[in-house]
C-alpha cells in the first residue's frame, strides 16, 4: 500500500478534523456499498493470497480521514502500518513515502501511533524481499528519528516488530530487531495462533494442551525480550484463534470463546499488556462483526470482558477431587473499577468439558455478593458449539436496533453458594464486596 497524496479540493463527504462526532453519520446507501464491496474484495484478497502475487495499492487523504474519523468516534486508538517494503538499492528502508502521510496526518493534528511492517518473517516468502533483523532495527530507529523531527508525533507511539510467533529463524530475527531498534519502540509486539485453520477441529478449540501452547510461545518471547531489552513492554501485536484466515465454520462461532477469553486470562497472568484482536471485520473466519454489521459470540464476550475484567492480575489456583483441573480454567482480576467499587473482584471461568461444574470460593469472598454473567451457545450439547448466537444468563443477546446494545446484567447469586458452570460454558463472576487488598484505593471508594 503506498500513499498518494492528490492535493486536490476535498470530496464534501469527507470529515473534518474537528467536527462533531455525533454529525457523522454513514449514509444508508454507503453501508450498502460498502458491504457489497467487502466480499468482492475478500475473493480478490483471498487469490492473491493462493497465487502469492499481490497488487500495489494505493490510498489518498480521504482514505486516511476516513480511517482516522472512524477510530476517533469509536473511541478508539489508532496504530498505522507503514509499509516497510518499499526499499533503496541497499535495502535499507526507503522513508519518503512514509513521511508524506506522517506530514499529512500532522497538518491535520491527527493523533495516533505507529508501525513499520507486519510479519517481517514472511517477506521473503511472500514478496521475495529478504529483511533480516539488525537491518529491521535500523529501519525503525529511522522511523523514531522522522517522528522526533515532526515534533507533534515526538511523543507518539511506535510499536513492532510484529513478527510471528517464535519458531526456527523468527527468535533470531527478534533478537536482531532488539540489538539495534528496542530504543526506537514503545513496546515489543508480536503474534500468536494456536493452529492452522485449514486443518483443525473442534477438539482443537476445547484442548487444555493446545490453549496451554500460548505459555510456552510466551515465555520463549518473554525471555528474549529480557535478554536484550530488560523491561520492555511486550504486546500481542495481532493475534486470534486459528492462521491463515481463521478456521472456516469454529473461528466465528461460539466454541472459538474459549480459545479468546483463556488467551486475555492467560495472556494478562504471564504478562502481555496489550491483545491486538484479529480481526473486527471481514478478512476471513475470525471476525468479531459479520458482514450484515452484527455482533458474533467473540464481539460480546469481548464486551463483557472490557465491562467487567480490571488490568490488575491476582494470583489464583483451582483444585479438583482429582488433584489440579484441567477443563475448568480459572483466572482471577481486580473488577473494572468503570463498572464497580474498589476492592471488587472478578473470576473468570471457562468449563471445556461435556460435564456441568462448580466451584467453591474461599471464604474471605464468598461471603460476598456475587453477579453472575454466565455465556451459553442458544443451542445445547456439541451442536451449539457451532452457533454464531450466545446467551447471557438464558438471554439470547442481540442488538437492539442499528446503534443500541442490549443491558448486560448480571444475576445476583446468594453469598457462600458454590458457583455453577453448566457444560461448555464461560463466565464472569463479579464478587462486589470482596473488598480485596491488591484491589482497593487510598482514596475514597466510588461506584458508578
């Protein structure tokens, strides 16, 4: 992709910089239009993928308005990657394209934070241009030098290298990229998949070994980060249940919940500050949204998760009659101090298993209230696992209208009661009183 600028007057539709998020609206017939669009560009992307032959795109100023209106009003943060693939003769980085979006985002005060590349590791495979890390690292900290020297993006972000998950020469070329560009980041990014979406199953989706995978891959980046960088902030750059577009018919269905909500527990006790969910919309099996614009079951449990879930880990350990549990996976976080009162506390729970189960907490918070989110498939057995609907607590969820989601509330439990996870079911469990020590705060405690 390779931004070309056309200086020209701007089409009446586009944003301004400084109006009102709530005058834009996306007309009727553009929804359309784009969603028409959408799959005829998914069937494009996916050939040129098979065929390994990729077409130079190009975008202009109205392109990155969009993008940037669209970020902005959703209340979201915005991370652009710059294409790292545009080369000199001695292939170092060529930055010129690069700094004439950086110039426009700038003229038009557009806050957001940076990439270069998205997995390096697979240049050579996919557009026979080979990159190694020490040059990598040398290609950002040109980047870092462009921002300080723009002045409004010298405190900006910059984030990478984006390479895939350690295996064979991919821990060497982080290593490179850290020796000569860990000055130039923010954070340390990098990505994960469990499996291959061309030839996975439903078993694969419910496995404690392949979930238990994402802690071996972690700790192997972890620890090279460590090594070279002590102290940098590692980040799940891009990351999502299965590769290679996801896995046609379980990566957007409700079974794909447990591989996404034990990757934020699990990913949040070892250490990841940042999941970078692939992908909201389109491109493949593991959207969040689908093409009509509804929520799928990953968009809803990544709702409840914002709602509920606080960064703050705390340490938690489940045990069974028969020693350690393998199919009830807990993990435990101070509650989202947005939704309740300092001290909170919120478990979280997936059961992987045909069998309903329960589980007693200790006694220092189960005298609490409790609120129960317990997310269900709206059909029962293996067959649900399968559905794209959920429920919440025996509620089928779904949009109210085109803007407005439903209540997500909770079911008040009585204090002490041993919690219930029925079979293939994940769930939050908010003990509100908890009043625990990791949680609380000097200051006054607030509830909204």
């Amino acid at each position: 992709m390779v931004f070309t600028p056309q200086r020209s007057h701007r089409p009446d539709s586009a944003p301004s910089a400084d109006q009102p998020c709530d005058e834009l609206e996306l007309p009727p017939w553009l929804e359309e239009k784009l969603k028409e669009e959408w799959a005829q560009q998914q069937v494009v992307l996916m050939r040129e993928d098979l065929q390994r032959k990729y077409r130079r795109v190009k975008f202009t100023e109205f392109t990155v308005d969009l993008l940037h209106s669209f970020t902005n009003c959703s209340g979201m943060d915005l991370i652009f990657g710059l294409n790292a693939l545009l080369r000199t003769a001695d292939n170092s980085w060529n930055s010129s394209n690069a700094r004439s979006l950086l110039q426009y985002c700038e003229s038009r005060r557009y806050r957001m934070s940076w990439e270069l590349g998205n997995e390096p590791n697979s240049y050579e495979k996919k557009a026979g241009i080979r990159v190694d890390g020490f040059q990598l690292g040398r290609d950002f900290t040109r980047l870092r030098e462009m921002m300080s020297e723009s002045g409004f993006y010298r405190q900006a972000g910059l984030y990478g290298p984006d390479v895939g998950q350690p295996r064979d020469h991919r821990t060497d070329m982080l290593e490179g990229f850290l020796q000569s560009g860990a000055q130039a980041i923010d954070a340390c990014t990098w990505h994960h998949y469990y499996v291959n979406g061309r030839d996975t199953s439903l078993e694969d989706f419910l496995d404690p070994e392949v979930l238990d995978t994402l802690m071996l891959k972690t700790n192997e980046v972890l620890e090279r980060v460590r090594l070279v960088s002590p102290g940098k902030a590692v980040w799940l750059g891009e990351t999502s249940s299965a590769y290679g577009g996801g896995a046609v018919g379980l990566s957007d269905t409700f079974v794909a919940g447990f591989m996404w909500l034990d990757k934020l527990g699990l990913g949040a006790r070892l250490g990841l500050d940042v999941v970078m969910r692939q992908v909201f919309i389109g491109s493949g099996s593991y959207h969040l949204v689908d093409n009509n614009l509804d929520p799928l079951p990953d968009y809803w449990l990544s709702l409840l998760y914002k709602r509920l879930v606080g960064p703050e880990v705390l340490k938690i350990e489940a045990f069974s009659d028969v020693g350690r549990s393998k199919r009830v996976r807990l993990y435990l976080h101070c509650s989202n101090t947005q939704s309740y009162r300092r001290g909170a506390v919120t478990l979280i729970s997936l059961n992987l298993s045909t069998k309903p189960a329960s589980v007693s907490a200790p006694a220092l918070v189960s005298s609490s209230t409790v609120e129960a989110f317990v997310l269900q498939s709206d059909r029962p057995g293996e067959e649900g696992l399968y559905s794209r609907s959920v429920k919440l607590n025996g509620e089928v969820l779904k949009m109210v209208d085109d803007k407005t989601l439903p209540d997500l509330k909770g079911t008040r439990l009585p204090p002490a009661e041993p919690l219930q996870l029925p079979a293939y079911s994940l769930a939050f469990f908010v003990f509100t009183d908890a009043r625990a020590a990791a949680c609380g705060d000097h200051g006054p405690n607030t509830a909204t």
